[in-house]
C-alpha cells in the first residue's frame, strides 16, 4: 500500500519508527509535512498539494500525528483526505475533540465515561462559588489545550485557587478546574489503543516532590495488565471520540478509574521501552486491513 505520514519531520521517534516497520512490511511510506500542505477547492475533486506537488490520488491510508502547535491546519488536511475517501487512522473530527480537554471530557460525560469532578468558566465574578461546587479546595486547574504535564497546576488553597483562576479567565486563556484525585498519588495509567484492541499500557510515576507523572515532568513509566473496566473505558473512549488510534490516560480513585484525556498522537518511545511492544507495526496492520477494504 502507499501510505502517507503527516508528521513535520523524520527525525520524530514516533515517526521514523511507524516509517520503518510501514517498510518491513512491504509498504510505501512517504512523509507529508502537513504544514507545507495546501488543499484547493472550487472546480472538480478538491486537490491536496505538498508544496507544488499534487498528491490528491498518491496514497490509500494515512497515519495523522499532528502536534499541539498546528493542529487546525492539520485537521483540516487530514479531513480532506478523509473527504476525498482515503483512509485515516485518526478522523479529523476526533482529532480535534482529543485536542481540547472540555470538548474531550464532554463527550466522555455524555456516553457515562467516568471522569474527576470538572467545571469550565470564564466567568470571573463568582470565582470562589465556582471552587465550592466542586468541594473546594485542593484543586487542579488545566488548560483546556495543555500538553506534557505543562500548563497542570495543583492550588492547594482556597486563596491561591482564587488568584490563579482569576489571571487566566482575564488572560481569555481557556481552562477547567477540576477535583483533584489525590489518592492517585502522583501517578497514571496510559492505555495505548489501536483499532478495537488495547495493545501495550503502562503505569506512569511522578518524579519526588511532583504530581504530575508525565515523562516529560521526569516521571518513570512500567508496563502494567490494565483491569477489565479499564479497558473498557479506553476502548470506549477511543470509538466515542472517532478515532483509531489513541493513547487514553486514566488516574485511579477510590471510586475506581477515572479517565483524564485521550492523545490523539500518542508517543512510542516511552510505551514501546516499557512494554517491549512492537506498537508501530499493530498501526500499521491497523491500516493495512482497513485501508485495503476502503480500496475495494
Ligand atoms: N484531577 C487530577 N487529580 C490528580 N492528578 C491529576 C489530575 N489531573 C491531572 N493529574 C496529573 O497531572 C498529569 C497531567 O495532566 P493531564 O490532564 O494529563 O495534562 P497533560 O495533557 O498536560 O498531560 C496527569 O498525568 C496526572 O498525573
Ligand atoms: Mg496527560
């Protein structure tokens, strides 16, 4: 098959692994940088270009792993692509409900998809009744578009809650404030999906003196036997938001798991390390059995 990598370069981990085992397996893989892409409309079949080549009819899948930065532009190449009937492992629309942790958490709370206690605002006036609903503090605040631990803050009192929540609503920065789970103890769970299968998982523990465990904050990652309601979420999860591949991140409660965010273009460095699994080609078999029943 010809398959097309929307990633910026070749020199991304995730990228160049899902590349080589895309050749190992006898296919052709070619990297579209999806920000020198354009897309023309107007007359006939909308034409996707990569700089001043056309690439409309070059590829029967591709695999999106569009980052933080670009991810409107990129959505909208990956959903002209999508249009034009070739196959995506990510729908574009599941991207961009991935990409927001409202838009995510919504939809989870919609299908009965257990969550933490989360409110979103923007209303600066009524700031201390806004932490009381949700029990007061300690709370977390996120930006609702936040990567890598970057943008999580723990406010431990009611006092700095008030101020943190007061700069980002007058900053028009978009954010939810949510319980915080502090029987998690610092840690997470990461649930690698690709098609109706949990392929790899691992727990994830912050660094000392941290509670955020993403690797990027130094926490360390092993690979663990989800439960059976675990799996359930990140499957679930997974189908509710359009997508076929995803790294869905859940913390434990006492009331049970409780998931986070989904990653619409999970990382395979740490879970491949942790896990021993060989992730890249279960992608790429993901796409060769439907981007070959999309071709017939
Ligand atoms: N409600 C919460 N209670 C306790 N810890 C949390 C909560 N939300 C997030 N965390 C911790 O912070 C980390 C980062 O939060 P997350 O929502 O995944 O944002 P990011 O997109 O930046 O990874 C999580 O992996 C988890 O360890
Ligand atoms: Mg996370």
């Amino acid at each position: 098959m010809n398959i097309g990598l929307l990633s910026v370069s070749m020199n991304v981990y995730s990228t160049k692994r899902i590349a080589v085992e895309a050749e190992k397996l006898g296919h052709h893989i070619e990297l579209i940088d999806h920000t020198k892409c354009s897309v023309k409309l107007g007359s006939g079949k909308p034409q996707i270009y990569l700089r001043d080549e056309n690439i409309t009819n070059d590829f029967h899948a591709i695999i999106p792993r569009i980052g933080a930065k670009v991810t409107k532009h990129g959505s909208a190449i990956v959903k002209q692509f999508e249009m034009n009937g070739v196959f995506s492992t990510a729908r574009s629309l599941g991207i961009t409900r991935a990409r927001n942790k409202v838009r995510t958490l919504q939809i989870m709370a919609r299908k009965g998809i257990p969550i933490p206690e989360t409110l979103f605002s923007i209303n600066p006036d009524n700031i201390e009744e806004q932490i009381k609903i949700l029990g007061g503090p300690p709370v977390i605040i996120k930006l609702q578009e936040g990567t890598q631990g970057l943008g999580v803050i723990l406010a431990e009192t009611k006092k700095s809650a008030k101020s943190i929540i007061d700069t980002f609503y007058k900053m028009d920065t978009s954010i939810l404030i949510q319980k915080y789970i502090e029987e998690s103890n610092g840690e997470d769970i990461r649930i690698f999906v690709v098609g109706n299968k949990v392929v790899a998982s691992m727990k994830r523990t912050s660094a000392v003196g941290e509670f955020r465990s993403n690797v990027h904050r130094g926490g360390k990652s092993v690979a663990i036997k989800p439960s059976n309601k675990e799996e359930y979420i990140a499957l679930n999860a997974t189908k509710y938001l359009g997508l076929g591949v995803a790294g869905v991140d859940l913390i434990r409660s006492k009331k049970g798991p409780l998931l986070i965010e989904v990653n619409a273009s999970p990382g395979l460095q740490g879970i491949e390390a942790a896990t021993g699994v060989n992730i890249a080609s279960e992608i790429i078999k993901y796409v060769e059995q439907n981007g070959r029943r999309r071709r017939r």
